[in-house]
C-alpha cells in the first residue's frame, strides 16, 4: 500500500535509513515520495530556548509529561540487541525494543498534537512560557502571519526574560513593525529597547540607535533628534569593555606607526653612530647595547613592548644607549633619548 503521509523524527537520519533498506531488499523506494513531518524543527523552533535539549526524551518529560516504565530500553542499545536476536534465535531481549518503538510512535503523535493545537491559538489554553511565546512570535513571523507575530511578541516582552531574548524580541518586533510601515510604533519599540534592556557585557547591540537616527533624519525631519540618537549611539560604543582582539589591534597600529616614524631616523642615527664609534673603547664598540621602548596609552589599555638588541656580554664600564618611543592616543609623538652610564658590569633597563 502506497504510504499517504510518515511521521519520522529526523528526516535527515530515519529516512535516509528507510531508503536503504528498500534498496538493499531490491524495492523501490516510496517512502521519497511520500510527504513526511520531521518533528524535530518545529519543536526546536518553539523549545530550544528553554529546553536543554529537544531530544525526543527531553520532550517527553519536559513538554508532555510522559514517563517511561522500566521495560523500555535506551535507543543505543537496539542495534546489538537486534543483532544478538539474529544469533540466538532468542526473541526474549526484543519485548523492550518493540516497547521501545511502540512508545516512539505514540509520543510523535501526541507531540504533533500538541505542536498543532499550540500553533493554531497558543492564547486560548494554559498559559504559554514566555521562552516559548517568543519562540511562536518568530514562528509565526517567517509564517507570513504579523499579527500573530506582534501579538506574541508583545506578550512574551510584558514577562520577565534573559536579556539576549529580550534583546533579540525587541529587534524582532521592530523590523516587524518597520516592514508594516507602522514607523511610529517602531520607533517607540526601540526607545522602549534602549530602557529595559539591561545593560550587560554579553548584550551589545547599536540596532536602536541606528534605526531611530535613521527614523528621525528620513521620516520625522529632525536632524536634532538623529544627532543626538547618533551620539548617543557613539557614547554607548565607547562605555564597552575593549575586547583582547580590539586591544591586539590597537597595540598593533600603534606600533607599526611607531615603527615607521623611527625608519625615517635610522639614516641619521647610523651616520651619528658612526661618528662617535671612533671615540669610544673598543670594549664599547663591541657590547653597545641598545633598548626599545614602545610605550601605548589608550584608556584603560597600557601596552609596553621592550625590545632588547645584546651583542655579547657587557664589560665593565660599558655605555649603554635607550631609546624611549612614547606615543598616546592624540598621536603626539615624543621621543626622548637618555644616555645612562653605568659602572658595574650589569644594569636593567
């Protein structure tokens, strides 16, 4: 009999299995052809928030409230089970895997129920998570149903929620409400953003700032307003901790600039070297060492890179030679030379 419809829990797993065996017994595949239901997105869609995992266990006991008896077993066991049946003969091991399966079967089917009846009007039973009440907004956004959408959306921000999600509601409602061309009402959702959103180190977003300088500069005709929308934005960015990549960076430049300023002394620095060589001890000549200092200030990030040239050991009485680069972030470039003689045999810069 040509199959109507299947409800598999992974299309991209049972299917694919299904399709082998048909080949491997030398049958046409009709399972392809069939439409099928993969359970697992949906549920996904609407649980992955709040649930750690939407395994089909998970959902059994977090979402339908089913418990399994001790004559089940685990899903990973089934295969070796099976394959000891086609060597003993012995059917006995067997009984858990078809209550195994029989239960499979009956939980899709009450979880596509439960999918259904949730989709169709999550307002008229019990009342919904708020998790789960962002999830349907945006289930029912990429459904091509925006006032489904709003609805939930606006009933998932008036709970309390993990700043992320309501980060990521607020925007979602905004750009539903900007599609709509209801642009007055966006740009309150994105006041109403930058107030309860609180402000975390994991939550950073610019989104607000830059929709109402936009909304303002385009549509309301203020250039006021957008100024100030587009300062505060610059503000925000400046309060944000630095990240280890951003302080890299910085150090970096600064000191590829610094590195470039010097290049344009070493004519001059080698032809003074030169002159005064002649004068010193031959001692001197042959340890003269010289110390780089590349000195960064950028806020909160001070960056100090040594660079040490020796050429052998020092003796006695050498004539060490530092050279300090400092620069800020204003780039005033100040570069001091200090000569330091020392009688001892060691120093530090």
């Amino acid at each position: 009999m040509q199959p109507r419809a299947s409800f598999l829990q992974r299309s991209r797993f049972d299917l694919p299995l299904l399709t082998n065996r048909f080949i491997m017994h030398r049958q046409t595949p009709r399972l392809t052809t069939a439409p099928h239901l993969d359970l697992l997105h949906p549920a996904r869609r609407v649980w992955r928030q709040r649930l750690p995992s939407c395994a089909l266990s998970s959902l059994e006991t977090q979402i339908l409230g089913l418990r399994r008896d001790q004559a089940d077993v685990p899903g990973w066991l089934i295969p070796s089970l099976y394959f000891q049946y086609l060597q003993t003969g012995d059917a006995q091991d067997l009984v858990g895997v078809f209550y195994h399966n029989l239960e499979d079967i009956l939980s899709m089917v009450t979880l596509a129920a439960t999918l259904t009846r949730l989709l169709a009007d999550p307002w008229a039973g019990e009342t919904i998570h708020a998790l789960d009440m962002a999830a349907l907004g945006y289930t029912y956004d990429q459904a091509g149903r925006p006032a489904e959408a709003e609805r939930a959306y606006r009933d998932a921000l008036s709970h309390p929620l993990p700043d992320d999600v309501r980060l990521q509601t607020y925007s979602r409602l905004g750009q539903l409400l900007k599609r709509l061309q209801r642009l007055s009402e966006a740009a309150e959702t994105w006041q109403d953003w930058i107030t309860h959103v609180t402000r975390s180190a994991n939550v950073k977003d610019l989104e607000p700032y830059v929709e109402l300088a936009k909304y303002h500069e385009w549509h309301a005709n203020d250039c006021t307003a957008a100024l100030m929308w587009t300062r505060w934005g610059e503000h925000e960015v400046e309060a944000w901790p630095r990240s280890p990549a951003r302080r890299k960076l910085a150090g970096l430049q600064i000191g590829m600039a610094c590195n470039g300023a010097a290049g344009a002394k070493k004519e001059r620095r080698s032809e003074t070297d030169r002159n005064t060589r002649s004068c010193r001890p031959p001692c001197a000549q042959l340890s003269l060492p010289r110390i780089s200092l590349i000195c960064t200030n950028l806020g909160p990030f001070v960056s100090i890179r040594v660079i040490r040239g020796i050429r052998g050991k020092n003796p006695p009485g050498f004539l060490p030679r530092i050279s300090l680069i400092c620069t800020n972030q204003a780039s005033v470039f100040v570069s001091i030379r200090a000569i330091r003689g020392r009688k001892s045999g060691r120093w530090s810069p």
